[in-house]
C-alpha cells in the first residue's frame, strides 16, 4: 500500500501539516517495500487550485492513503472519484511516528 503524508519538511521528524495543498512536502511511503521518499509540492504557491494539484500528484503515483490535518473540498471529490482514503490524525505526530503504524 502507498502511503502520503503532508508535511512542511523533508525530514522523518517533521509533523504532519494542516494543510494538504499548501505543505512543502509529501513523504511518500510503501508498505510493501518499507521505502519512503520525500516530494515537493510544486503547487504550494499557486494562487488557486493548490490542492487539486496536489490531489493529481497523488492520484499519479498510485497512493492509497493521504495524511494531513485537513482537505478542501474538491480534494476530496478527487480523492473519493480515485478512492483515496483520506486520514486526519487526532494528535500532532511526525512522519516517523504515523510511518511506524504501518510496519
């Protein structure tokens, strides 16, 4: 399974950000593998539709589940057309912390 998660640095221990279109990064994780690596999001600073940018990046590299504190509403039409589960954590956690759920 393919895992994203929204973050705002490219490091194991920055939190999840609250904002999926707007993060600076998205650490992409594979179950299978245990191999993650970290992307940026070209469409942070886009005026408008950062997150359906965003939401296509996802959809591009087959990802199963997106983490982050919130989505916008047609990041969610998106996600629910691609069948993309969406996961908004209770507590604050960084990347390590949510990776080490899946191991």
């Amino acid at each position: 399974m393919k895992v994203a998660i929204a973050t705002n640095d490219n490091t194991l221990k920055s939190v999840f950000d609250q904002h999926f279109g707007r993060c600076a990064f998205f650490y992409l994780y594979d179950t299978e593998t245990k191999q993650g690596e970290f992307k940026e999001n070209l469409g942070q600073h886009h005026a408008e539709k950062a997150g359906n940018e965003a939401a296509r990046l996802m959809v591009d590299e087959g990802i199963e589940i997106v983490i982050a504190g919130r989505f916008g509403s047609k990041v969610v039409e998106v996600f629910r057309a691609g069948n993309i589960q969406m996961v908004i954590p209770e507590k604050q956690q960084t990347v390590q912390e949510i990776i080490n759920q899946f191991k």
